[in-house]
C-alpha cells in the first residue's frame, strides 16, 4: 500500500477478537502532531470495558498456556513476517500519530522486529532445570505462566515499547492486555490486527484504549496478576504503589535526565554528531535522549561543531514534531526560564515553524550553554530536542553533577581515553552507560532498564531479565524407583 494513500485505522478496543465501535464511550479525539489534523477519536474505557477484556483474556487462558512455548511462537513468527511486510504502512503510521519522522518510524518498527525475534527465541531460553538431587530423585524447574498480565504503555514510541512486553508475555504463555496510550492508540490496532492474522487465538491478546481511570482499573483488578508500566516518574510511582499494593508484580519505567560527559580529548566529530543526534533525535522525545552535556575543561571547539551540526536539523525535514501544543510551550518555557537566570541560548529553537504545517507543533534543535546544576532545566526532564550545557571543572566534579539527579535511565561518557571512560561508567548513578554512544539502548538479548526514579521493581523490562517477569518457577520433585533410600530431605 502506498504510503500517501494510506487507510488511517480507528482506534477501537479489541477485545476477544472482536474490534468494538466506540458507542456509549466517552472519547477523546487523537491529533496528529505533524499538522493537528483530526486522525481519530480514542474510546476512554472504563472498569467495565476493562473487566470484559480480563474475561475474554481469562477465559482464553487455559488453551494457550497449555500449549509448548515452540507451538506459540510460531504464531509470532508469523506475526514478525506480516509486520516485516508491512513495515512501510506500520512507520507512516508511527509517522503520522507521533510525529517522528518517517526514518525514524522505521528504525522503530524495525525495532519492534528485533524484538519479536527475541520472543521467538524463548524457547531456547527457558528449558528449565533437573537435577538428581539425591539418589533416584530428581528436582526440575519449570517455567510458567502467571495468567492475564497488564501492559500500559506512553506515547513517545507507539509501536516499540508495546514490543517491549507484548511478545514475551505472549511467548511465555501469558494472556495480554495492552493499554495504549491515549494518544497514540493508532499503531495498536494494527499489532491487533496482525496478530489475529498470524493466528493468535481470540481472547489471548486484547488492546483496552483509555487514561487514567483505565490506569486505575487495571492496577485494582483481582485478575489481573502482573503490570508493566512505561511512562513518566509521577506516573510510574503512582501505577508501582497502586498495583503493588493489591498484591501484584510490576515493573515501572519512569522518566529520565541524560547525562553526557565530554572530555577535552573526545573525538571532535564522532562527539557533536553523536550528542547532537541523542538530544534531538524523535525531537527530544527518548527516554534515553541527551538532556544534558557535561563539558569536562575545555571543550569550546566540541561546543562549536555541536552548534554547527544543530544548525544543520531542520523541523519538519529531519527533525519531527513533539506531541502537542502543550508540550511545545513546556519546552519552550524551559528554554526561556534557563535564559532568564543566566544560561546563553546558542542554538534556538523557539517558535519553529513549518510551511504548510501551520497547525504542527515544532520545536528547533536548541544548545543552551552556561546552565549550572541548580536552574530548573538542570534538574527536571524537559523531553523536547534541547541540550543544557553545564561546565565542569574536572572529572569528579562532572560525576557528582550526574549523580545528584534523582534519575538514572542512562548516562554516557566521550573520551578516547580508556582509563577516563572506565573510571565514569564505574561510577555515573544510571542502568545504561554508554562510551562514545549517545543512545546507549542495550539490544536484544540485553535487558533494558534504569535505576533511581528510572525504574521501580526488580529487573529490566526486556530480554532475560523480562523471562523471570513473566513467568513463575514450579519446582516438582520426582521419585521412580521404590528401592531408593529414603531420608527425610527426599
Ligand atoms: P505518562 O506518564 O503521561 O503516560 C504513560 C501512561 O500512563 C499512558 O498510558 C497514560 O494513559 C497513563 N497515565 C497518564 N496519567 C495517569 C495517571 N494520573 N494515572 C494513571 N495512568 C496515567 O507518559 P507519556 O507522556 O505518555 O510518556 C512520556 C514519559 O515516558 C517521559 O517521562 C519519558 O521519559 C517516559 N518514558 C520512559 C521510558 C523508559 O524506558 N524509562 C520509555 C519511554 C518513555
């Protein structure tokens, strides 16, 4: 299907198989950020919605957990081939609700790939244990699932992070049901739609659209035995508290405040090039995004090509839009305030705008410099393509400014001394350390998460680590042969 010509799907619960229309719903309408056109409107469901969706997921439960995790990943091999079809509709349309550009769409969906390969290789992962633990006898573990499970997702990647949880819990045998976030819900009924087409049985995956009060339902629902979270700290803390507190498992990812710590010696271009692109890349919008560059000594000359490359973004061509007008005037507030109280704007992005496009919200690359640790755009997550500047006078001083954030997603350092670059990534306060990377995202099989306010719960949200998240051990111990010696540990 062309790209331009490109059918927009409306956004509907899907709940056992079946996509319902939004009647009786109280909706909300979805806006494309490239140019505030209306795409749809997103139902805002309710406990009810919710308690059908953990039926359908319930009452399909038992035939799918049944089922040899090789039998179930063969659907998702389907499932990752009907999405490496469709990878140029499934990016226009990352494209169109977030507004990310179309480069960067793919390189999303291409992630959400690698991904779902991850989820077909579990079988190899979780084959359990035996052992003969005393004569004739024989302990084994195995892994399996916790039943209908909970995913709530924020709108900053609207087919990823969904891939993130949706593919493991599935192949571990868990029944699924995703909260999308309410705006971006779009990218979510075509991994409905796909996954019904690779074969997925009815009831085993369901997309429940809402906010808040959704949120809410899924933490309170007796049914529902573990929540996956992905959003922002104020959030993360209050779906953790709310979801722990009735006796489920969660994992909570929250926000983040980037640091990149640049060493005079950095190598020039592979630095500006790489800051610049980690701090506007998906126009700021990254959990892992550079927020801040801690410039060690002097590093002006690394500043300088910095300014020049950012002069090189351009919204609207390779540099999308944010999510809304809302955001647009919060990241600009913090441009402006950081001014006030003394930092140097020496790239501005301020009042962006795109011809034709009139009506999107765009912000321009911004490089503010002179920030210092107390002003506000030093502290907080500004999630927009701006980079604060702080100065440091050496390499400690450069850490102790990282460690004060009560953050912890990732922190990089540039150097081209191996010594330096040890000594930081041994120290800085984050889950995701990155030398000479400015997005430093661990792939597949690594897990993905951070520390502090980053993340609360055990564990990280992908790879291994998500194996035991989604799972529970049984322990069965065996004995064949009655002539074995018995004592009183078997
Ligand atoms: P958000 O916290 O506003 O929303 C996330 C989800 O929570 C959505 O599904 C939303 O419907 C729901 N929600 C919002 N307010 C709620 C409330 N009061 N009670 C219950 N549920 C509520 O986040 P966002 O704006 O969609 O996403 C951006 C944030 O997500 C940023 O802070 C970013 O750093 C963070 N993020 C973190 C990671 C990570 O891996 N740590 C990854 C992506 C995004």
């Amino acid at each position: 299907m062309s790209v331009t010509t490109q059918k927009i799907p409306q956004a509907q619960n899907y709940i056992g198989g079946n996509f319902n229309e939004l009647n009786g719903h109280q909706t909300m309408e979805v806006i494309s950020p490239l140019d505030g056109a209306t795409l749809s409107k997103v139902p805002l469901s309710t406990a009810t919605d919710l308690d059908a969706a953990v039926k359908a997921a319930k009452a399909a439960f038992p035939a799918w957990s049944e089922l040899t995790s090789k039998d179930r990943v063969q659907i998702l091999y389907k499932y990752r081939t009907l999405v490496e079809q469709n990878l140029a509709e499934l990016a226009h349309l990352v494209h169109v609700e977030n507004g990310k550009t179309i480069g960067e769409a793919t390189a999303e969906v291409l992630k959400s790939i690698e991904l779902t390969e991850f989820a077909c290789s579990i079988p190899q992962l979780v084959q359990g244990e035996i052992m003969e633990v005393s004569k004739g006898v024989e302990c084994r573990i195995d892994k399996k699932p916790i039943g209908v499970v909970a995913c709530i997702s924020p709108f900053n990647f609207p087919h990823m992070v969904p891939h993130w949880t949706v593919p493991n819990a599935l192949a571990l045998g868990n029944c699924v049901i995703l909260k999308p976030s309410e705006t971006v819900p779009l990218s979510a009924v075509r991994m409905a739609e796909m996954l019904q087409e690779a074969g997925l049985p009815d009831g085993v995956f369901n997309v429940v659209n809402g906010a808040k009060e959704t949120v809410e339902a899924i933490c309170d629902h007796p049914d529902i035995t573990a929540v996956s979270f992905v959003g922002s700290t104020h959030v993360a803390k209050i779906v953790y508290k709310r979801a722990t507190s009735n006796l489920k498992r969660c994992v909570a990812l929250g926000g983040a405040k980037n640091h990149l710590i640049v060493l005079p010696d950095a190598h020039l271009e592979m630095t500006a090039t790489n800051v610049a692109a980690s701090m506007s890349g998906c126009a700021g919008q990254r959990c892992m995004a550079a927020a801040a560059m801690v410039g060690v000594g002097d590093v002006d000359h690394i500043v300088n090509r910095l300014c020049e490359v950012a002069k090189t973004i351009v919204p609207g061509d390779n540099l999308g839009s944010v999510i809304s007008q809302a955001a647009k005037e919060r990241i600009e507030a913090y441009i402006t305030e950081a001014e006030a109280a003394g930092a140097k704007v020496l790239v501005d992005g301020r009042n962006a705008n795109v011809a034709g496009k009139e009506g999107g919200f765009y912000v321009g690359a911004t490089v503010i410099d002179y920030v210092t640790p107390d002003m506000k755009i030093a502290k907080e997550e500004v999630f927009g393509p701006v980079i604060a500047i702080i100065r440091a006078k050496n390499i400690d001083e450069a850490i102790a400014i990282e460690n004060a954030s009560n953050y912890g997603n990732a922190a990089a350092v540039f150097t081209q001394s191996g010594r330096h670059a040890r000594y930081i990534m041994e120290r800085a306060s984050a889950g995701m350390i990155g030398v000479n990377i400015g997005v430093p995202v661990p792939r597949e099989p690594f897990g993905f998460g951070g520390w502090n306010d980053s993340k609360f719960g055990v564990g990280d949200i992908t790879g291994k680590s998500s194996i035991e998240f989604w799972t529970q051990p049984k322990k069965t111990t065996m004995k064949w042969n009655p002539e074995a010696f018995t004592n009183w540990m078997s």
